[in-house]
C-alpha cells in the first residue's frame, strides 16, 4: 500500500477540492481545453526540471511510496500527477474564495464566470 501513497494523494488532494466546483460554482472543470491550456506550461517547465535533476543525481524518489512506473526521462508517474493535480487544486480554492468574496459583496463577475487565471 505504501507504493501508492503519493498516487492517493493526489487522489485525495482533488476529492477534497471537487466540492469547491459546485459548492462555489468555482467552474475550474467546464472548460477542459482552457484548464489544460493554462496547465500545460508549468507542467512541461516542472517535468523537464525533474527529469534533469534525476538525471544529474541532485534527487529521486523513495521506491518505497511510488508505483514505480516512469514516463520519459525516467520521471516518475507520481510526479506529473503533482503537476496537474496541485495547480488544479489551487485554482479551484482561488476561484471559490475569489466568487465567495463576490456573492458577500454583491459584485458579478463579468464574461463567462471565470476568473484571469483561466484566461
């Protein structure tokens, strides 16, 4: 079971954070092509960081509490999770605090619903 703990918390991390997009309307998840837009950049940026320090020695990863399954570059398949899982999960807690803040104040977004960070 240790093998999987990173996996299961990135698991945990977005069902602790899915609520937020109904609760809030946060509506982080209705647009799937701008969430991996927006996503795209720093994952590749934060994998090509990880893949280069593995390969000069500078880090690697317990084999005790991950699969062991690798992508290219010998990057660890829990690793690109924390790259999509993590900014989703913040995205998700700005647009509900950012459209909390709105309903208190009695002030509606303008466009669609969604914030600049999904622009």
């Amino acid at each position: 079971m240790d093998r999987y703990q990173y996996l299961l918390l990135m698991g945990a991390c977005l069902a602790l954070t899915l609520p937020l997009e109904f609760v809030y309307g946060a509506r982080v998840w209705r647009d799937p092509r701008r969430l991996v837009k927006v996503l795209a950049i720093p994952a590749a940026v934060f994998a090509v960081w990880d893949i280069l320090a593995i390969e000069a020695g500078v880090w690697d990863f317990n084999p005790s509490y991950v699969t062991g399954w690798r992508l290219p570059g010998d990057l660890p398949v829990e690793e690109a999770a924390f790259f999509v899982t993590i900014p989703i999960c913040s995205i998700l807690a700005y647009e509900a605090v950012r459209r909390s803040l709105e309903r208190r104040s009695g002030k509606r977004s303008a466009g669609r619903g969604t914030s600049e960070a999904l622009r």
